[in-house]
C-alpha cells in the first residue's frame, strides 16, 4: 500500500528552539529540519513540508491560524490525506480550536509541539511528531477534527488544555479525558466524538473580543471603557459556574446593550450554569441582563468563537447561533 501523504506546517515554539547567541533558547529551526530530525516519519507517510512561521506561540495570532486552515484546506482538496501543525504549546489549545472550526471534512489535523527544547536532553519534540504524524495517517483519527498530540496522548481540540508550565505532561483534558493513545506505534481511539461544526475560512480572522477574568471585589469598572477600544465582543470568565459580585450587575448589563457578552467561567473545567442560582449576579441574572453563557468552552476558546461569529457583521444572533453547539 502506497504511503499516507501529510502536509507538514511548521509555527515555531520550544520543539524548534536551540540555545541563541543571545542567552536562552529561540525559534531556529523549520519545517524540513524538524522532519529530517525523525528518521522513522519516513516510514509513516509521505511528507510535505513548509514553514509559514518561527514565532514562540505567543506572538501566533488567529491570522496566522487562519492562514493555515486555508493552506490544509487546499491540500486537501489536491489529495493529501491529512495535516500535522507545529508549534508552541503555549497557545496549542487556542490554535487547535480555530483549526477545528475553520478545516471542515473528515481527514485528520493533528498539533504538536513540545516542553523541551530541541538540544535539551529528553527532548520530547521527536517523539511527538512522530506520534503526531501516525495519528494524522491513521483512519482512526478520521471524523474527529482537530486533535493535538503529545506525550502519546490525543486530545480533542474543544477540550484540551495545557495544565502545566514545565512538565512533559502537560496536556489534559479535564471536560473529557483524552480521545486515545498512541501505543506500541498503534494509534487508539477510546472515545469519538460527534464534530464541531465548521464555520467559513475565508471570512477573514476573528473579530477582536476581550477577554476578562473576574476577582473577588472586582465592581466590574473596567467594562465601561471596553465600549471605546474596538471591541466587537466580549467574554466575561466569571467566578464558578458564572457569577459575578451583586456590585457588578450593571456594569455587565451595560455592555451587553453595547456588543455580545459571553460568559464562561475561571474555573479550569465545568461548564457555566444557566437555570440554578437566582441571587443578583448569578448567571440566571447576568443571561436575563443579556449575557450568552459559553457552555463548556473554556474563556480563551469562546472567545476565539465569538471572534468568529462576530466577522463581518454578525452579531449576537449569530454568537448565540455559534454557541448553540457547546452548550
Ligand atoms: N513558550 C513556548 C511557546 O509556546 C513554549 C513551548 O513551545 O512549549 O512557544
């Protein structure tokens, strides 16, 4: 049987850093070096690599994403079978959402990265792509969305976080668990999931929202200046299943008569409430004041798909009709 063929796009972070001249580790490597890094890749599918970026993930925005969706939605569409993206692990969990919104079709987008760089020892960048790339060739992997792969785990894109600032490790799940494993170079999916609904990639990159998390105390005086810095949206990460001090109620009703409010919740895992608590800034008081509850997105996932549904001129029907899928 002929090979699996993957485009390979490589964004940069720790799994391509290498010591600087300028003290600490830096984004040097690419895409071609990366693949020629992982001898057995050539025994997993047939490669195509390229390099759009070499960012550390926090300087990624959602164009970048953008752009990436359109480049594995044309290979897909010339035949290739499935696209694995690299890149930082800082914003893996944003950037696998886009790209599960925005890559519609069955074939697997898989992405990786790693917690150590590239020349330190246990480097866990080759081992991740190569699981990377056996998911993103596996039939197993078809139907799922976007997946991200590390440390032998598959994790769907809605639900994966990164948990930890250091370990190997540090990709959970906590909504769900992870999808599967990839073992004795097996790939296995456990659970399937039914797939998140696609939204146009060529519509442009997300409308600017604001994301805020609240805090004991907080009377919510910072929203009134939202309204004058751009913002088309916003999402409020409320405390618990989405609650605000009783101070903050007016504050929140009034932004919401200005542009969608999204409320999510601090909490790492749970998904925000709807019908249970009554009191003034309980989530039962903030959706009646206007709030769209997030469902089980986390706040920086709803506010990519706020993002999103708020491009040209979409408004809060259309974030309410975004969210319908999440509740
Ligand atoms: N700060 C790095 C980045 O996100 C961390 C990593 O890649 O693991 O680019």
């Amino acid at each position: 049987m002929s090979l699996r063929r993957l485009l390979l796009l490589s964004l940069g972070g720790t799994i391509t850093m290498v010591p600087s001249a300028e003290g600490g580790i830096a984004p040097r490597l690419g895409a071609v070096e990366l693949v020629a890094s992982v001898p057995d890749l050539a025994k997993v599918a047939s490669i195509e690599a390229d390099s759009p970026a070499r960012l550390p993930s926090p300087s990624l925005t959602p164009a970048h994403l953008v752009d990436v969706a359109q480049r594995i939605a044309a290979a897909f569409a010339a035949g290739v079978d499935g696209a694995v993206v690299i890149q930082g692990t800082d914003t893996i969990e944003e950037s696998a959402f886009l790209l599960d919104l925005l890559v519609a079709g069955d074939k697997p987008v898989v992405v990786t990265g790693a917690m150590r760089g590239a020349a330190a020892p246990g480097a866990d960048g080759p081992a991740n792509l190569l699981a990377a790339a056996r998911v993103a060739a596996s039939d197993a992997a078809r139907g799922l969305g976007t997946l991200v792969v590390l440390n032998d785990e598959i994790h769907a894109a809605r639900f994966v976080q990164k948990s930890h600032t250091a370990l190997t490790s540090a990709f959970t799940s906590p909504m769900a668990g992870p999808l599967g494993l990839v073992a004795e170079d097996r790939v296995r999916i456990l659970v399937r999931i039914d797939r998140t609904p696609p939204m146009a990639a060529d519509a442009g990159p997300p409308a600017p929202v604001a994301l805020i998390r609240w805090a004991m105390g907080d009377d919510g005086r910072m929203l009134g200046a939202l309204s004058g810095l751009g913002y088309a949206g916003a999402v409020i990460e409320g405390m618990g299943a989405g609650h605000v001090p009783a101070d903050a109620v007016e504050a929140v009703g009034a932004l919401a008569a200005q542009m969608p409010v999204v409320l999510a919740s601090r909490c790492a895992t749970g998904p925000v409430f709807s019908e249970t608590y009554g009191y003034p800034g309980g989530e039962i008081d903030l959706i009646r004041r206007g709030a769209i509850p997030a469902g089980t997105l986390s706040g920086p996932k709803a506010r990519l798909l706020a993002g999103l549904a708020l491009r040209r001129g979409g408004g809060r029907d259309a974030t309410i009709g975004a969210f319908a899928h999440f509740q």
